[in-house]
C-alpha cells in the first residue's frame, strides 16, 4: 500500500513498481511503500537501475515511461477536480 503523509495513494500488485522516481531524478522519496502481503522484490541501486533501463531491458524503459504517463494523467485530473491549474498543458 503507498502512502503519503497518511493519506492512501495506491494499491500496487504483482508486477507492478516503485521507487523509480527517485532513482530517475536522484530526488528524494515521496510516499511510504507497505508491504500488506507476503512477496518478492527486486531492489536495484542507482547504478543497477540505470544499467537496467539504458542498456540490459530497453522495453522496462518503455514501459516505465508508460506507467509514469498514467500516474501524471491521473494526478493531472485530481487537481482539475479540485480546481487547480493542470499540470499536463505544460
């Protein structure tokens, strides 16, 4: 379960990630990831995931680049329903 101050973000499932923002722009983490069953994790450090999105996997950078699109879509239309400016007219 992802969190944000408390607040509840997502749920996130088999197959699913995250993290990556922080390893993308080296910025620091934004919400708390807990895990509410068991499961398996892969754990990459900077150097690991950039080696993973650059070179090893080129379709884990598409579809990162896929799932980062939606997040920004979804956040996007949160703000609209809130009566803030969008953020995807930039």
């Amino acid at each position: 379960e992802a969190t944000i101050d408390g607040t509840h973000i997502a749920s996130l499932g088999a197959g699913q990630f995250f993290g990556e923002l922080a390893l993308l722009d080296r910025g620091p983490r934004v919400a708390t990831v807990v895990a509410s069953s068991s499961m398996l994790l892969l754990v990459l450090s900077g150097r690991e995931f950039d080696e993973l999105i650059g070179k090893a996997i080129p379709s884990v950078s598409r579809r990162m680049l896929m799932v980062l699109g939606r997040r920004l879509r979804e956040a996007d239309e949160q703000l609209a329903d809130r009566g803030s400016p969008r953020l995807t007219g930039l």
